[in-house]
C-alpha cells in the first residue's frame, strides 16, 4: 500500500510533464502564425496534425499489442524522449507550414505511448479505487495541456520558443521519473504473443462497447472546445469592444480547472457510481453548448467567463470514468490495448469536430457553431442507456 500512495503522484507528475507537449504548438499559435507567414486557419490545422499522429500511434500501439507485451514504463520513457525531440523541431528558423504540421504530427504519434500507457500503467498498481486513480492521471492531463498557455503568458517578455523548449525539457523529465520510479506494477499480466486481432475483438463485448461509445460522444466535444477557447474568447471580444480578455491565461485557466473537475468526479463516482457521475457531466456539458449563443449575445464580462469555467469542468470530468469503465470491462491481459483502441477512435473522432468548426466559422455567425458540439454528448448518452445495456460492476 505504501508502494502504491508513492507510485500515483509519480505517474501524475509524468503524465502533466509529458503531455504538455501535446498543445506546445496551440500556446504559441500568434507567434507562429507572425514568424512563419501562416494563415489564421493553421490552428485547426496544427491541432489536427498532433490528433492525427496521436490517432495513427494509437492504431499502430494496438494492432501490435506494445503496452502489453513490454514494459510500459520503458515504452513511456521512449516515447517522452522522442516527442520531445520532434517538438523542440518546431523551434527552427528554416521550417514551414508542411515541416510544423509534420513535426506536429510526428509529436502525436509519439503521444500514443504517454496518455493512454500512462492509464495503462495505473491500472496495473489499481485494481480497487481505479475511478479515482484515473481521474488525478487525466487532471494530470487537463494541467499538461493547459500549461502552454500558461507558459506563453509567463514568458512574454521571451521568445517564443523558450515556451515549446520548456516543453520539450518537461518531457525528458518525466520520461526519467517514469523509467526510474515506476517498475512493472503487480496487478500486470504480460500477453505472452503479439494478438493482430486483440484491438477488434474486444469490441465484440457489448458492456464494453456501450461505454466505448459514450467515450466516443464525449470526444466529439473535448477537443474542439479546447482548441477553439481562444477563438471563442476572442469572439466575445469583437462583440462586445469595450472588452479586453488575456487570452493565454483566460485558456489556461479554462482548460485546467478541468483538472479539478476530474479530482472531485473521481471522488463523487464513491458515492454515485462511475456511470451516472460520467452521464451527468455529459448532460452539463451537452448543455453548454446549446446555450452558447445565448451568452455570446447577453452574458457579462464575469458571467461569460464563469460560464467558460464551468463549461471547462463538465467538458473533462467523464473522461477518467469512461477510461475507468474501459478497464473494467476487459480482461488484464489487454487493458493497455483496449485503453489505445478505444482512444485511437476517439480521436479520429475529434478531427472531424476540429475540421467542421474550422470550416464552419468563415461561413456562418461564430455564435452559432458550437451549439454542433451537442451532438456528440446526445449520442454518447444514448450509447450508454441502450435497451438491453447492462449496468456498471459493482465495484465502480
């Protein structure tokens, strides 16, 4: 037990250093956009990069059972080193648009190895309070990705680049407090052989498909909200011109709070139970993004902002639960496979919500789109309360 109260805060201290590489290229976007000459579109594009390298690591770590079948505190480790390496490209002088979307998405690919390896790996030290475990590891996500922003706003008075060497440098570290502080865990049982069918298969477990899907609908929504808070921020302020917001620390301040949200979800789901803690969070976010346009046109200053907040609670508290729900319903063999499947298809998912706002926002009033982001939460709540969907274990 005293292994295990030291091993969680190790994992949630490499998951932020580690996944601050994920929007290391979002923190920076101005700067970007001024020192390589690129179009205001590119934040779609950039985000879209990383997504897609995340989606295709994800499919290759899968179909090749490499959580499973090796150590995932060496796999974590490899993969902080060279992400880090790819993102720290993105500092040259001589690149372009195709070289940044490039090295973006090369950073994704290597992603696949920390968010969902790193889950993997504290399924391996938590078999009782797993909700709980999860949800400091992805408010340890929800700060990682954040922190960009917050690094932008800390350092203006530097060059850009110190932001995504900072990044970079977080990396490394912890990759090294993973490898040297986190062995194998006792609840890991190795697959004995490479299974090119194991990532299909599990989808053929119909309590395990039903939770999938509500990961799904959340997905729809996580990323693009995320990616287009300094864009809805900035288009409060064309409405209402006596309004002045600091973006950056405004867009960490909203994406991190959800790393609080995630802490109090992984408590509340002791009282509750997992699934409906998870469906709540669904309905309040699905509820933010109908009554968007309402606050675009009448909201204060302080009441937009609160309104943001607490949009940026409810958007990630369901996400460690539905992770939670994954590994309940699989065996221990192929948790680490079923968690990368599972997150290979929700993020191909959130392209396609990136790429319709993105399209979206030159072609109709910006008040409006986001009300899209809806659909993904309704379909996720219909997933999960299916005729016939049997109930979450006990244990949740």
């Amino acid at each position: 037990m005293k292994q295990s109260k030291f091993i969680l805060p190790i994992i949630v201290i490499s998951q932020f250093c580690c996944t601050s590489l994920w929007f290391a290229g979002n923190g920076v976007m101005s700067d970007l956009i001024v020192n390589f000459n690129l179009e205001a579109s590119a934040l779609g594009h950039l985000t879209s990069a990383v997504q897609f390298g995340f989606i295709l690591g994800t499919l290759v770590f899968a179909i090749f059972t490499i959580a499973d079948r090796f150590s995932p505190s060496k796999v974590f480790f490899t993969c902080a080193f060279l992400g880090s390496l790819f993102n720290a490209g993105v500092i040259w002088d001589g690149n372009s648009l195709t070289s940044i979307l490039s090295l973006r998405f090369v950073t994704g690919f290597f992603l696949a190895g920390i968010y969902p390896v790193g889950m993997k790996i504290a399924t391996d030290y938590y078999e009782k309070g797993l909700g709980k475990s999860l949800s400091f590891l992805v408010g340890a996500l929800v700060l990682g990705t954040a922190f960009p922003h917050l690094a932008k706003e800390m350092t203006g008075t530097f060059p850009w680049k110190s932001v995504i060497l900072l990044t970079s440098f977080l990396a490394v570290i912890g990759g090294l407090l993973m490898l040297i502080l986190v062995p194998d865990g006792p609840y890991r049982k190795a697959a004995n052989k490479m299974d090119l069918s194991a990532c299909f298969d599990v989808f053929q477990n119909r309590k395990f498909r039903s939770v999938s899907f509500g990961y799904f609908g959340h997905m729809w929504e996580l990323y693009a909200f995320w990616t287009f808070i300094p864009i809805i921020l900035k288009t409060y302020t064309i409405q209402h011109p006596e309004v002045e917001f600091n973006i950056p620390l405004l867009s960490f301040s909203i994406i991190a709070i959800g790393g609080l949200a995630c802490v109090i979800g992984g408590y509340l789901v002791e009282i509750a139970g997992t699934k409906r803690i998870a469906s709540l969070s669904l309905i309040l976010s699905c509820a933010c993004c109908l009554v968007t346009p309402l606050l675009f046109m009448s909201a204060s200053e302080s009441l937009f902002i609160a309104f943001l907040l607490f949009w940026g609670m409810v958007v990630i508290a369901d996400s460690p639960l539905f992770s939670t729900l994954v590994a309940q319903n699989v065996s221990a063999e192929i948790k680490g496979t079923a968690l990368t499947i599972v997150n290979s298809i929700g993020f191909s998912i959130t392209i396609m919500s990136i790429q319709l706002l993105n399209f979206l926002q030159d072609l109709m009033n910006p008040t409006y789109i986001y009300t899209l982001l809806a659909i993904g939460p309704i379909l996720g709540l219909i997933a999960l309360y299916e005729k016939k969907n049997t109930t979450e274990p006990s244990e949740a």
